[in-house]
C-alpha cells in the first residue's frame, strides 16, 4: 500500500505548474508517476497516485445510482477530476480551475499522509492549523481509542 508522509511549502508557476518534493517522489517506491488531482472534502486539492484513485473510484462506481444521495455524491466528488503525469522536471500540471477553488496563487502547503497528498493555499493552512483542537489528547483518545494494536502503548 502506498504511504506517504511528509509537510513542504512550495511554490506554482506562472502556468500552473508544481515541482513535486524529491521526497514524495521517492516515496513513489517504483510506481508509475501518474496521478489523479481533485477538490478536497475541505478548501484544498487532493492528489492521489493513480492506483489509489481507481481503488476508490472502483468503490464509488459499486454506489447504488439509483439513490439521488448517491449520484450527488459521485458528481461532487468527481467534479474537476483531472488525471496528471509528472513530466521530465517531476513537475505537476495543476488545472486552473482547481488551483482557484483552492485559493492557491502562488505559494502553496504539500500535505502527504497516508495514501494521498493534500494540496492547499498557505492561508488556508495556516486557518486549519490555528483551528486545531484545545486538547488533542482528547481528540486522540475519541478517534484512535478503540485501537488495541500489540506494541503502539509501548507495553507489548
């Protein structure tokens, strides 16, 4: 499974173009260089490595189109669904229209987590960050405290 990791400012030239991060591109491990770009759940966008995307859309695709909830679903998370390949400089062609809906002009915050890296204007960022919860120990005790993993307390 693809597993990214890392946090990097970079910038967007003047035709859209992003210099991906030397690391993420070793992070690729052997994979194609190709991706599918998209809107984010939040102000951003999301790139994810070509054979995450078909993974999600092959679940998407097994939705019920039938159901309205459904089918809206599918369009917004479809819609401005771009597919890029990184050419000879590993740079990204970013589409105008997404690069807009994410407020990117200029400088922009490489996000890579898990499986996916999250594109986002640097103000927007800064706002998710500054909205970070009061206690975050909290927050990790509601999300991840179900998890009894051998080893992750440190005790096993």
């Amino acid at each position: 499974m693809q597993q990214f990791l890392g946090e990097f400012e970079c910038k967007v030239d003047a035709k859209g173009r992003l210099k991906l991060p030397s690391v993420l591109i070793r992070q690729l491990e052997g994979e194609q260089h190709a991706f599918v770009v998209n809107r984010g759940f939040e102000k951003c966008m999301v790139l994810y490595p070509k054979k995450v995307w078909d993974k999600i859309s092959g679940e998407i695709n097994q939705l019920n189109m039938y159901v309205k909830k459904n089918r809206d679903f599918a369009r917004y998370f479809y819609r401005g669904a771009t597919e890029l390949a990184l050419d000879s400089s590993d740079r990204l062609n970013l589409p105008k229209r997404l690069l807009q809906y994410a407020g990117v002009e200029k400088e922009l915050i490489v996000f890579a987590y898990y499986n996916r890296i999250e594109l986002w204007s640097t103000e927007q960022y800064d706002q998710l960050l500054e909205a970070e919860p009061t206690d975050f120990a909290d927050l990790a005790e509601d999300v991840m405290g179900g998890i009894n993993e051998p080893g992750i307390d440190g005790l096993s």
